[in-house]
DNA sequence: AAGGAAATTGACAGCGCTGTCATTTATGTT
DNA sequence: AACATAAATGACAGCGCTGTCAATTTCCTT
C-alpha cells in the first residue's frame, strides 16, 4: 500500500513529470501516442494525484464546499449525496458548510470559508441562494458558484450555473389537480418568506385558482415557516375561517405533516373532512398516516447536477447555464375528490 | 482579503517559521512569552494555516472521514453537524464516505479510500462499526478511527475512542415503562442483523420480560431491518398472532411509523387499541399522528465526541477511550396505560 | 564564575504537484 | 532541401508548511 507519486508513472511511461501531469490535467498539446502511454502507466500502478499537492502548486484546490442553513434532514441528506457522487467521479472533495443566513456577519463568514477551506466553488441552498447581497458579492469576487433553487432568473445578473424546479408551475398543476377533485375552497400554507421558491409557489396557487375562476381569499392562506411548529399555527388559523375549507395546500412536507395533526386532533379526518397535500415527498409523506400526497422534486439529481456544471464551470466559466429539473406529482391517500 | 501565510506571522512575531510552527502544533518547548508574541500576531493577522500545505508537509492531513452506509437521513444529518462542529473548532475537514457494508471489497474501498483522500482518521458508523473484520484491518494497519455504537466491548481488541450508548438499558427502561403500564403482552421488532446495536436492544427487552415473569413469546417477535417497508410485514406478523399483544415495541422509529401504519390501516386505534414505541426520537416520531413515545440518544452529541476523541487519537494514540453517552425516554401519545 | 546539561530557537531540505519558459521535435511551405 | 512555424516535451522554481538537526540561549551545579 505504498503511495504512488508523479514520479513513479513518469518513469513507468517514460516521459518527465509534467507530461504525466498534462495528461492528468486533460490539458491540450499532447500527443494521442504519449497520452495513452501516460494514461497506461497510471492505471498500472493504480495512480492517484496528491490531492493537498495540487492545492497547494495550482490554484484549483479540488474542493466544493456546499453551504447550507438549516435545511430539512432529508433535503440535505439528499443533496449531499448527490453531490458526493459526482464529486468522487470527478476527484473532487466535498465540505459542508452551516452558515446562518440571518446574521449580519453572513458575507465575512462566506470570505473566512473561503479563505481557510481553500474551496474552487461553493453550491448554495436555499435560502442562501436566495440572498442577493450574498450571490452578488461571490459575483463581485468573482468566485466560481452555482445557485440551487435561486430567485426567479432577470433578478440577479448572475450567470454562473443555475439549478432550479419550476416550482410555480409544479404548484398550479398540484392546484388544479385539487380543484379537478372538486374542491372550492383550498387553504395555502406559505413557505419562509426568505425563500423565494416559497413565493413562486404562492404565485402557482394564485395562478390556479384565478385559472379556474375561484377567489384567493385571505382567511384561508397563512404565513409558515417551513417548520413544523409553524405548519401547526398556520393550519390553526386556516381552519378556523368560515366557511372551512375542504382541501390545504402547505408548501412543503414537514407542514403538511403539522396541518394533518392539527385536523385530526380538531377531530376532523383526513381526507374525508379536509384533503391535504405537502411539497418535497419526505419520507415523512410516506410514512404519516394516511399517505401524504405531494410534489416531488428530483434532490439528489439537483445535487449531481449542481457538481457537475460548478465543476466545468471552474474549469472554464462559461455564462447562462440554467437547469430546470422535472418534478412529479405524487397522488396519496391524505387527498381525495370532494364528495 | 489577501492570503497570510506562515512567512507574514513569523516577521511580525520576530521569530522564525519554525517558531511559529511549533505554536501553532502546539509543541513543547516554547517558551510562554515567545508562544504569546506568535499567538498575538497571528490573532491580529487573523493567520490560518494552509490545510494543503500541512497535509503535503507533514504526516497529518487535518482530514477526517466519516464513513457511512445506509442510514437514515436523520441520524446522518445530525451526527456529521456534530462531527463538523467539532472539526470546526479543532482545524480539521471532514470528509464523508458512503460505504457498502455488503459489498466483498470494503476493505479494498476502504483502503482506497485512505489513500485517496489522505485522511487521517475514520469515524465509523454502524453498520459499518459493527464489520469485525474491517475494524481489525484498520487496527492491524494501525489507522486511526473512531467506532460509533461497535458491538459490545471485549469482543473486539480495539482500543481506541469507542461511543456508544447503553442500547440494552436503555430498551430495558423502556419495556419496564410498559409492563408498569400494564402491558403483558409486548410485540418486539427487531433491529437490523447485522447492528449489533439491534442485538443488544434485544437482550434489553428479554431481560425486562425476565425480571417481570413474564415469558418471551417468539409469535410476538418479528424481524426488521430498520426501514419503514420491513416494519410493514414485521407489525402484520406480530398483530396477527393470538392473543394479539397490547404494545408493541420497534427498534427504530421508521419501524414504529411502519407498525402505526398497519395498526391503522387494521382498524385499530393507537394507543388505545395498540401502544407503539420506537427508538431514536427522528423529527418523524413527533410529526406522525399520534406523537410516538420513543428513546432520544443524543446522535449529534455523539458526533462531537467521536470527532473530539478520534482528533485527540491522531495527536497521541492512547487506549481505553470509551464513552457511554445517555439516552432519555421520551414519552408521547402513541403509549399508554392498559385499561 | 566556569562548565555542562537542558531548553529554546533557527537554517534548510523537501513533501508532490503546477506554472513558466526554454528546448526539442514534427509539420508545412516554397 | 532549406527554412519558418507550430506542436510537443522537459527543466526548474516554488506553493506553505513540517521534520531534522545544528546552533544558540538559559539554567543548574559546584
């Protein structure tokens, strides 16, 4: 288990050091023989480049750092993992950062990280993606990032890689679909005023009922804050309006979990006295009872994809790259038609 | 935001880069006025050491991985926070690793692993630290590595930091719990095979039944493996025997989740009909209808001692590390006392 | 106060790689 | 075939730190 240096696979192929390095590095002005011979060598002696070397001769630190603010166990479990795996493929590493998003210090923070974990790129979450004082000073800085789920494109002058779900329009089809059931009066719970995929999300729910002729009433929508506790306070107020309505729409899972407590604990069953239907499919949607119905957004993929086009963008930083994931629809039992 | 390097401390301090190393590793022979100097200078220069250029120096690369297999994302998400947040504050990364338990070549991964990622240290989880012969390939390489929640002491000739909780004890509280309550008849999930963690539980609850006279009935007793969809098939063998028990007790919340499931989709009512507890004390236990009554260990607590010990370890190996960490039994709606 | 041991400090090489620039080799042109 | 130009390769310095070992200073003895 001796360790394997430059060194070794350039006397192997027979060629000095920073050809076995231009050939590692994917760097042009090779010759297709010496390549191949390079490349043999490698695969024979089972070379790995010295990460911390690399770090420390170039200035690519093969480092991503992934920056999140208390996010859902399951969202960052989920993304993590797709980033690690594009990262392992491409020999990048990963660190995780927890910032928080609310103190002033956010930027010195962010400048401190870098700075001290040497990271090549930063993916952001929500809601930091949605921090525009936050985007325009890695823009400003001009350090390579990609945004996950940021505000709505036009707003920012970002051109670095984008991730996003079109979220006003996953909501306007999960609307309809409750309206198609029949339900007249649909509930909304918000998501976290901070996040602007809350907002979009809120529009989809606006854009549905106007779609189909109904009124956006004031009574039925309540702020949440993506919390549980929140969802409990939110549905609380909801289902206190009258007339009460049949059906909720919370923006994300961990809420609709909370409004399915607050029904049943009113008395009223679900679906029967009132359809409820979450955002995110948790496995907490599928564990609950009864089955939650919910959006399901592609996580880990966002997190490959978000890896993938950061780390082409390190490479060479090119504008405009812009990624709308599918989502889907998930029909459960926690919904039903209006009898 | 320029980059400080040992250089610009060691000229401000007025001593050598030498010095300043050795403040910095903390080292002996210093003297106290001469380590003040360097620790003011770097305070005001805000120096920090290049990662990189430590690893590539030294022996030590300030890395340390936290390997994985499966688990749930809850428990991952809080035990690696811990195991940053500990990171953080001693100067070290974490890097984390997704590992097959099942797979035949886990320890060529595992030592491709090491060598790759130069960490120097491993902090293993169960299932993972339950795997004997991986945990004797890493003492006889004499790697450095935490074990989170191994298989009982003794068994192995490991000796170095070990956490774990008192699983047994902690089932064995929890079973007392119900008996008092009344309950004779007590259905038991078991944990996953290959956790010796689940094992232990186990003894937990035969030993509760024991002391109380009351006899182990293996109709009542079904096999896990930790997820929700083998506590589906585990709780329909367990309800379907005659008499059907009156609690019923999983080892992990998925589990329990799973058993309220099929208690409700059988027309029986929690806990009135069925008390259910689980083990854990995930976000789900508190957001499921009812509330579950279920056993907290404190998993993030855990990640900061794995992480604390297994740095402590790499500095100076010394043996007989081994922390007992407490449990609570939380208890909520979904138990209650026989009628 | 001289001599020796112990504590403290520093000079210097080198970890494994990349960037720069010089050198060699291949390709094209007339 | 001789030359110009482009492509391919290599020599060498140096990234920021630690390990080794030698030089210096301090502290005890007597």
């Amino acid at each position: 288990m001796r360790k394997i240096t430059i060194d070794d696979v350039a006397a192997l192929a027979e060629v000095s050091i920073k050809t076995v390095s231009r050939v590692i590095n994917r760097e042009p002005n090779v010759r297709k023989t010496t390549r191949q011979k390079v490349l043999e060598a490698a695969r024979q002696l089972d070379y790995w480049p010295n990460v911390a070397a690399r770090g420390l001769a170039g200035k690519n630190s093969y480092l991503i750092g992934l920056v999140y603010d208390n996010p859902s166990p399951s969202y960052l479990a989920n993304l993590q993992t797709g980033v690690l795996e594009t990262c392992r493929e491409s020999g990048y590493g990963m660190v995780l950062y927890s910032l928080d998003s609310q103190k002033s210090n956010l930027i010195a923070q962010t400048d401190e990280l870098i700075i001290q974990s040497r990271v090549s790129g930063l993916i952001l979450t929500p809601p930091l993606s949605d921090n525009m004082e936050l985007v325009q000073h890695l823009v400003a800085q001009n350090f390579a990032h990609a945004l996950v789920s940021p505000p709505a494109f036009g707003e920012t002058k970002f051109d670095g890689p984008v991730i996003m779900l079109d979220d006003r329009l996953a909501v306007f089809e999960m609307t309809n679909y409750l309206i198609k059931a029949g339900h007249r009066r649909i509930g909304f719970i918000k998501g976290h005023p901070q996040h602007s995929a809350g907002l979009r999300r809120f529009i989809g729910y606006c854009d549905a009922l106007n779609a189909a002729g109904l009124a956006v009433d004031d009574q039925i929508i309540a702020q949440g804050y993506y919390s549980f506790d929140s969802g409990l306070s939110a549905t609380q107020k909801i289902l206190s309006a009258n007339p009460r309505p049949t059906a909720l729409f919370s923006t994300n899972d961990d809420m609709a979990a909370a409004a399915m407590h607050t029904a049943l604990d009113m008395g009223l069953k679900v679906p029967d006295d009132l359809s409820v239907v979450g955002f995110d499919d948790t496995p907490l949607s599928r564990y609950i009872w009864p089955p939650m119905t919910t959006v399901r957004q592609p996580i880990r993929d966002m997190g490959h994809k978000a890896a993938e086009k950061l780390i082409t963008y390190i490479h060479e930083p090119k504008k405009g790259q812009q990624i709308v994931m599918p989502f889907e629809l998930k029909i459960r039992s926690s919904s039903a038609p209006l009898i």
